[in-house]
C-alpha cells in the first residue's frame, strides 16, 4: 500500500483543478468544504483498488460546516506557493500552478494523473451541485 496524506490529496486535486483552466475557485460559504467532503469519501471508495493508504479524513464541522483538514490544507499550500488567498478576505483561492507544473505534480504523486483527474471532475460536479 502507498501512503497518501493530507497534503498528497489536496496538492493532487489543486493541480488537477489547475490542469482543467480554472484560475480561482471561492471559499466563502460551505460549498467549498462539502465538495471536498464528498470528494473524500469517493477517495476512500477507491484507494483500496488504487492501493493507497489514506492518511487523514476530511470530516465536517457539525455546527460550521467546515472541515479543519481542508483548513490546513489550503494555508499549507499558500504557504508553499501553489496557491494565493485573494485579499481582502481571503475567502477566494487562485491557482499559482502552471500547466506543465500540474503535469509534473500529477505524474510523481501517489494515485496519479487519472486519480486526481476523476477527484476534480467529482469536485466540480459537487461544487455546482451545492450551488444549484
């Protein structure tokens, strides 16, 4: 089994949403984390044939609807550059990824290019679910 964590999954799926010509994407009310939840829980449906051993859970806020691992992981990577928080709110993520900067990322990290292609396509089908 290959490990996937936290950072694996949301470095994999801001590449993947980056790769699809999405420049931004709001986090200003709870589309945004129930997406990611219900991309999560079809992650875990496939990591066994996939062979990964999932390494953290995406859980929702009972009360706030949010979730502290997608939290972390968006301030992770503003931190490393992939992505911006647009000011003065920081409720709107810009995809820093290039490209061939998303290929890159989605060709060396565990699950694959295919993997995360399927989670961002899921992730948007969710996100505008939730809009509807």
């Amino acid at each position: 089994m290959i490990k996937l964590t936290a950072d694996d999954f949301f470095i994999g799926l801001f590449a993947a949403l980056a790769s699809t010509g999405l420049n931004y994407i709001s986090i200003r009310d709870e589309r945004f984390d129930k997406s990611m939840a219900e991309v999560f829980n079809k992650l875990e449906k496939i990591a066994p044939e996939k062979g990964l051993d999932i390494r953290f859970r995406v859980r929702l806020h009972a009360f706030h609807n949010d979730s502290i691992a997608t939290r972390n992981a968006i301030y992770s990577a503003a931190q490393n550059g992939l992505i911006s928080l647009d000011n003065p709110e920081y409720q709107d993520i810009r995809f820093r990824i290039r490209p061939g900067q998303a290929d890159e990322i989605l060709e060396t990290i565990p699950g694959g290019k295919e993997l995360f292609a399927k989670l961002a396509e899921e992730f948007l089908r969710q996100y505008n679910l939730v809009a509807a």
